[in-house]
C-alpha cells in the first residue's frame, strides 16, 4: 500500500494523517506546497484536485480519499 498526502506546515491534519498512516505502517510521500525546498505548489496540487479546499488531501493506492476526516 502506497500514499500521496499533501500537506501544508502547521496542518494539524496533516500531522495526525501522517501518523495514523506510520501507525498503520503505510508508505507515504509528502508533497508539502509550504516548504521552500519542495517542488511542490499549491497549482500542481489543483491539477490533481481541483477542488481542494483544504489540507491534507490524500491518495491512497492512487485512489483519491480526501482529507483526514475520510481516513478514519
């Protein structure tokens, strides 16, 4: 199992995302559009969901979830 969260710094979503995906022992890519070193923007993300509202947004097996609310 594989999974894409984009996520934004200080996304208390996020980081409780990203946990519950380490507690379940599934291999994520972050794709942070705040990072400065990240290639990632806030236009690729609306490529992929282009009515993201909010953050994180999540794939999981190249299945779009949504945000964290839609994981647990």
């Amino acid at each position: 199992m594989r999974a894409v969260i984009w996520s934004k710094n200080n996304c208390i979503f996020c980081a409780k995302a990203k946990a519950l995906l380490d507690n379940k022992k599934i291999y994520y890519e972050e794709r942070n559009i705040d990072d400065e070193f990240s290639p990632w923007t806030v236009e690729d993300l609306l490529q992929e969901v282009p009515n993201a509202r909010s953050y994180p947004q999540i794939f999981i097996d190249f299945k779009y979830i949504g945000g964290y609310d839609k994981m647990i």
